[in-house]
C-alpha cells in the first residue's frame, strides 16, 4: 500500500557520552565514535548504522552485526532511504546501503533518570517511504523523551523469498528487530532507557509494529506499541484500485517463495527454476533492475520462524505479547485512496458509473449489500460514498479488530482522529473535501519537509487550533511513553478501551474547545459489526 509513498522531509537524532554525564555532540556506541550535531534544544544523531549492507552476499540475508570503525564517524546527515520505485526513472532510489538509524535526544538531559525511547516506524506500505523525512523535535523536547527513526530494506529487498532461503520473505522485520536490537544495546549512552521502549508507526509501520507484538523473534525488544492508521488485521477487497493483487500484507511462505522462482524465470535466468545457483544470479542483477518488480513483493510472508502464523490470526487467538498499545486511525481514511484514483485520472473526479464499477469488483454479488449499509444520498458525491466504504472496510473496523484483541490481555487506549480540515501529507483538488484523511495526523506530531502542501506546492501550516491539538497529541504519545497510559493532568480524560464491553469509547481528537473528548459512537458510525460479519 502506497498511502504514504508521498511524504518525504528530514530528521534529527541524539546522543550522550553517559547515563550520568551531559549529552554532547560526541558519543561511543559498540563500533565507535560518533560525532553529531546539537540545535533548537535538541542533540542529532543521523545515519547511524544498526547492522551492515545487506548487500552483495547479504541481500536477501538477515541482518547482520555492523563492523567497527576508526576514529570519529561522522553523524550529522541522514543515509539515504531504503531502493524504492520502478527502477526506470533516473531519480528513482537504488540504495541498499540503507540500515540506518537516527536518534533525537533533548537538552539538557537529566542526569539521573533515563528517558523513554520511542522507536519510530515510517508509512508507505511496504514498498516505499523513508524514516528520515519524519522530524521529531516537538516530540522529544514537548515529551522529555528519545525518538529514533529507522530505515529498513523495503519492497524486494525486504520481503523476497526463495526455497531454502532463511528467513525468506520478512527481511524488513528483521531489519526492524535488528534495529530495536540496537537501541537495547546502546540507546543508555544516549540517556535513554532500554527497558522502555516504544515501538511506533503509522499506516505500514502500524502495520510492522503490530505484527512485531506476534514475533517470537521480537522478544523483549520493545514494552509499548503505538498503531496509527494499520494493524496486523488491516485487510481489503480483491481488485481495490493501486493496491495489487494481494489483500493484507501477508501471504504464506510458499507462496512468497514460489514468487520468487517465478521471478527468476521471468527475469531470463539461464540457470535451473528453485536452484541456489538461480538465487545466485538474482543476487547478481543490478537493484534497478529487481526494482521494476518490486510490486510483486510488497507483501511479508508467514509460517517460518519470524512469523509463525499469520500475525492477523495470531492476534485474534491471543498469540501476542501483552503490553500497553495505544491504537487509532482517521476519521476519513479511505479519501486518499479516492484521491490516489484522481490523480491517475488527470485530476478527473469519479462518476456515479465509475464508483458502481469499483464497488462490483470490489463487493461482487455482495455490492447491493454493502450499499444498503451506505446509501448513495448520505454522501455529496459518488467519490465521498466510496471513500466511506473503504474507510471502514479497510481501515476502521480492522483497527477495531485488533484494538478489541489486544485489550483482551493489556491495557488499550484507542483514538479517532477527526480534524476535517486537516492538511495531512496528501494535496487534495478543488471541491474534493480531504475530511481526515490518511496520514493526516502526522503534521501534528512531526514536522516534515516540504509537507503538508496544496495542489500548487505552496506549504501548509497549522493553523493556532490544530497546533494546539498537536501540543495535546504530542503530550498523550509522550505520556504513554512514559507510563503505558496517555492521561496526565493538564489534558482532557482518554478512557481505556475495555475489549468486554457493549460499547467501547474512542478518544476524539479534533481542533477547539471540547474537540478532545470520548465518545461510545464510533464504532457504530463505521459500521464495524456489519463490517465484522461481511468478512467472516
């Protein structure tokens, strides 16, 4: 899922010599010195490596240790992001060299007391985005704690597959565990605390994160989730417009692996089909190259040691690790999805015929069934009605689904996002209203790049109202940081999401006065249960 594949910026990260000296701009971890740089409160590490290039024999190989250097490494300019796009474009990103990591810490840092890390999870599906475009400066100097950005292998190279290949299909949650490794290991030179980790992401992110709650592999590496806008359960229909073939993130391990035999046939591979003299030759081929088929690959596999089960499943059956997860999605998700559509069109808005024709692919026999739920004359205009639809087939009611059975064992906490004037990291066109569409609560809590933008690129800020909010989301992030709950005096009551009750409250988060407050309605106004019952 591409939702994010629009968002680009930069970042800042952290250090310190020890937990019981002042943070400089100097600081050792297990391969060396690093050098970075302190601004606007904060001390910056960037491009840090968490394992070596998987490059070469390590393409498709898990993560390994990274090697030692010499002297002062320079840490003052983010890596480059992780291969990404068709490989036909000059400016599309072939990088392997991508297992980075960015830390933010703030100044001054108190000597005797560690502060929580918040390990961050970038969106863009599995396909594509970068961790470096997220700012976290708010954050860490708002909330006193540590943010760390992370960047992993991403498309082919993080979730290929191949027979007799370890761990074939979920390189990019390996790169992730290798990541927060890391942090266990080194994150107290920092000042922060490796025993209160939180692990955060947003759309694929979200959907990383929440899988890494089912990893057996994942074990003891994170102690608080944060899922916003994704989950293990988030799933939707066959044919969904710019979604390919797949309808979740996951696919079994022989079905990734047949994939990838199939890919070296397509690729004219002279050697024999499944062979590792094959597996050789695609090691062989230049990332351009493997990039023009990376949508066949955006998909992590299930059934081997990382993922036993289909982390959705797991999830459901109670096969999780119990720990505080603070879980949301927007209230209008589905609205970039239409927009992705529109801007495919030429800026052509979706006709009565056109959002028939989606819906019957999507629904089949079962269509009338699913307009009954949402008639056409609630909604302003063909596109708005299918933007409904989606939002709470695919985004809503999965995110209810995982709420539900995460709050069966720990402590939950979910959100609704609701500013419907959010500018969110997606321009919309004139007349197409953006609501709180994916990704639109990020700007609250990250400054990015360039970002958020209209349709003629001018940049857009945040208007007193919606930075306010963004003070009060920062403050409840943070908190649950620090404590596994998001209250703290000084901001309105969040209730816990009780997985056995009738009626489950949802936190409202929207601009002006009592735009922050819990509401029982938002299940029934995303029509869950029905939604529950179609997917059966």
């Amino acid at each position: 899922m591409a939702l994010c594949a629009a968002v680009v910026a930069f970042f800042i990260s952290a250090c310190r010599t020890h937990t019981n000296h002042p943070v400089s701009e100097m600081v050792r971890v297990e391969s060396g010195m690093l050098h970075g740089v302190v601004s606007n409160g904060v001390v910056s590490f960037l491009g840090v490596p968490y394992a070596a290039p998987p490059m070469g024999p390590l393409r498709w190989a898990p993560p390994q240790r990274t090697e030692s250097w010499r002297g002062v490494r320079d840490a003052t300019k983010p890596a480059l992001a992780a291969a990404q796009g068709d490989g036909k474009s000059p400016k599309d990103n072939t990088n392997e060299d991508c297992l980075c990591l960015n830390i933010t810490a703030p100044l001054p840092v108190a000597k005797a007391q560690p502060k929580p890390v918040m390990v961050w999870l970038h969106g863009g599906g599995f396909s594509g985005g970068k961790g470096s475009s997220y700012d976290p400066r708010r954050m860490v100097t708002e909330g006193d704690v540590i943010v760390v950005t992370v960047e992993f292998r991403l498309n082919i190279f993080g979730c290929f597959g191949y027979p007799g290949l370890k761990d074939s299909g979920t390189f990019i949650l390996l790169d992730q565990q290798a990541a927060l490794a890391w942090v266990q290991r080194n994150i107290a030179a920092f000042g922060g605390d490796p025993k209160n980790v939180t692990l955060f992401g947003e759309s694929g992110g979200a959907i990383a994160a929440c899988a890494q709650l089912t990893s057996p592999s994942a074990k003891g590496l994170f102690h608080k989730a944060i899922l916003q806008s994704g989950a293990a359960t988030t799933s939707w229909p066959r044919n969904t417009p710019n979604l390919g073939n797949q309808t979740s993130f996951w696919r079994p391990l022989k079905e990734v692996e047949t994939a990838g035999e199939n890919l070296a046939v397509q690729m004219g591979c002279p050697e024999r089909k499944g062979s590792p003299e094959a597996l050789q030759w695609l090691r062989d081929q230049p990332a351009a190259k493997l990039l023009a088929h990376s949508h066949e690959f955006a998909t992590a596999a299930y059934g081997g040691r990382v993922l036993p089960r289909h982390p959705a499943m797991a999830l459901k059956e109670g096969r999780f690790r119990a720990m505080p997860v603070l879980s949301g999605y927007t209230r209008d998700e589905g609205r970039a999805l239409a927009l992705g559509m529109q801007l495919m069109a030429g800026g052509k808005a979706m006709t009565e015929d056109e959002s028939r024709n989606l819906l019957r692919n999507s629904f089949g026999e079962r269509m009338t069934e699913v307009e009954a739920h949402y008639p056409r004359d609630r909604y302003a205009s063909p596109t708005l009605a299918w933007a409904a639809i989606y939002t709470d087939r695919m985004f809503a009611g999965p995110q209810f689904t995982a709420t539900r059975a995460v709050a069966t064992q720990s402590a939950a906490f979910m959100y609704e996002f609701a500013d419907t004037n959010s500018p969110g990291l997606l321009p919309f066109f004139p007349g197409f209203p953006p609501g709180a569409s994916h990704s639109g609560e990020l700007p609250f809590l990250f400054d990015i790049e360039k970002f958020p933008i209209d349709m003629t690129g001018k940049h857009v800020a945040l208007t007193a109202a919606q930075r306010a909010l963004g003070t009060t989301m920062i403050r409840y992030w943070t908190q649950f940081a620090h404590s596994g709950d998001p209250n703290s005096q000084g901001t309105p009551y969040w209730p816990r999401f009780a997985a056995d009750e009738g009626v489950q409250r949802v936190q409202i988060l929207a601009p002006g006065l009592k735009g922050v407050e819990p509401t029982s309605d938002a299940a029934v106004a995303h029509q869950c249960e029905f939604w529950e019952r179609f997917t059966e």
